[in-house]
C-alpha cells in the first residue's frame, strides 16, 4: 500500500505530508496480532499501518489519501489524520506526543466504565524528549492506568539522530524512572514482537498497571516524502534493509515448509487486486461539495 502511495504521490494524487512506514512492519504487525476489535489504538502521523490492520477499509485510507468524501476522516484529514472511531482506531496525529496523553485518557476511561478493552499507544523515540510523555506515564502508574506505551525507536525524530537529542539511550530506563515496567525488543524480528507484547499485555491484565515497551527498529524510506534524507549515510540504510522484517519472515517461513511459493504468489496477487481497488476507489470517489465547507467546525455539525 505505502509502495504505491509514494507512486501516487510523485502524480500529484496524493497531496499535503505523507510519511511512510517501510521497515517497520513488524511492530505493528506484532501487536496487532494480539488485539481485538473493541480494543482501542493511538497512533503517530506515520499510521498508514496502523490503521489498516485495526480494520479501517483499504478503500477508506485510499480515499482519505485522495482528500476524498468517503475517506475515513471525510478527506479533510489526509495521510497524518486517518481515525475510525467504529475500528476503535482514534489517530493519527500530526502534533509529536499528542496521542500519549489521549491515551491515557482512553485507558482510563475503560477502566472507569468497567469495559473489556485494552489500549495501546504508539510513538516515535522522539515523543520521549517532549515534556508530557513523562507527565502521561508518571500519571499511568500513580492512577494504575492499563496501557502499552509502545515506542517505536528508528533511530531518527526527523532528522535528528537519537544520540544528538537526548542523553539517556536506553529508553526504558525513562519509562522505570517513573515505576513503569519496561522492556526492550529487538523490532525487527517479529516473533519478538508477538513475544514480548503478549508478555506485557498479559502483565497489564494481571496487575492492571501501565507497560513500556522499546521497539528497535527502522524506517527505510525518508522522514516525509518532502525529506532530502542529508542526515544519514546511504550506507546505514542498506545496513537496516538487511534485517528487512518482511524478508525474514518469508525467508523463515520457506525454510520451515510454513509457506509454499504458490501461497505466497496468491497472497500478493490478492493484496495487488485489493490495492488496486482501494486506489480505483479512491480516484472515483467524490470531492467534499463547497457548501459543506462549515460543516463540522461546531459540536452541533456532527
């Protein structure tokens, strides 16, 4: 899906800030795996992923691309907005670290309510150098609020290398600053993922406390689409793209007899089909009409 959003983007289809998620797939594949469609899920602006695997249609992520009525956010979002509050997926956020306090929030008001629901929250390492990534864990663990905090570290809050912004590198000695129990997972390797993210969901069932999990990974492609990528070396790029997530889980897969070449060739046909669906959709969709252009501003527009 991202492959061909950055075609469309180069074709002028796709406007505004688009910033892909290639290289690390497997975090949010992981967890994903692990939750249910009442659960609820923050994400970042780079949530493209996210949000297609907690249930939001290819159609409506296409079409919200496009600035489309039938997007999921009603075209007005675009790439960094994308939300379904029927998939209980609430963003998509444009501003670093916004979503942590949100879910915070969301978290606790499952707990208020009595619901079934886990909720997990994603960000980037670079959320953890903003003020109100500590105020949301040390309020998680004072108020013993059932969340994941999932940081997705790639090494680069923009093009800012890790090393150059924030002192402490091991990121989960951030999050036991506050009494959080922490972990870090080698982001790459999937079952890792699965493993440690089952462990922590099952440690936030139990104990009804905050989690923190350290997820190293990668991201392949620039910051944003309009990123000249000057901050690091082509070098450590290829360097990264040997431990490509997706290569390893094929690669795994055709070494155990798991997955035989005419399933794997049948699983990309289907996902070519569908995406060319979602973009066929999406280019046939219908434009926002001008006299709907103050809808929604107000509460009573809803």
């Amino acid at each position: 899906m991202e492959e061909l959003c950055a075609e469309l983007y180069t074709q002028e289809k796709i406007r505004g800030f688009l910033h892909l998620y290639i290289g690390e797939e497997a975090v949010v594949t992981g967890v994903m795996s692990l939750l249910r469609p009442q659960d609820n899920v923050m994400a970042t602006y780079r949530e493209h992923a996210h949000a297609l695997l907690k249930g939001v249609s290819a159609n409506s992520i296409m079409a919200e691309m496009f600035g489309k009525i039938e997007g999921c956010s009603k075209g007005r979002g675009g790439s960094m907005h994308l939300i379904s509050a029927h998939d209980r997926f609430f963003g998509g956020n444009a501003i670093v670290a916004a979503g942590i306090p949100q879910a915070v929030g969301l978290a606790l008001a499952s707990k208020k309510l009595n619901e079934d629901r886990q909720t997990v929250c994603f960000f980037g390492e670079g959320a953890m150098a903003e003020g109100v990534f500590h105020e949301s864990l040390n309020m998680a663990e004072l108020w013993k609020i059932p969340l994941l905090f999932c940081c997705e570290n790639n090494y680069y809050a923009m093009g800012t290398a890790i090393e150059r912004s924030q002192a402490q590198l091991n990121l989960s000695k951030k999050a036991e600053a506050h009494n959080v129990t922490s972990q870090s997972v080698d982001g790459m390797n999937i079952f890792e993922v699965i493993k440690k993210t089952k462990e922590a969901l099952d440690f936030i069932k139990r104990e009804g406390r905050p989690y923190f999990l350290e997820f190293r990974t990668y991201r392949f492609r620039a910051h944003s689409m309009f990123d000249p990528e000057l901050y690091r070396s082509k070098e450590e790029v290829i360097g990264w793209k040997e431990k490509d997530p997706i290569h390893y889980l094929v690669d795994y897969m055709k070494e155990k007899n798991i997955l035989p070449i005419e399933t794997l060739q049948n699983l990309e046909k289907k996902v070519e089909e569908e995406m060319q669906k979602a973009i066929s959709f999406a280019e046939n969709s219908e434009d926002e009409p001008l006299q709907d252009l103050e809808k929604y501003l107000y509460e009573n527009d809803l």
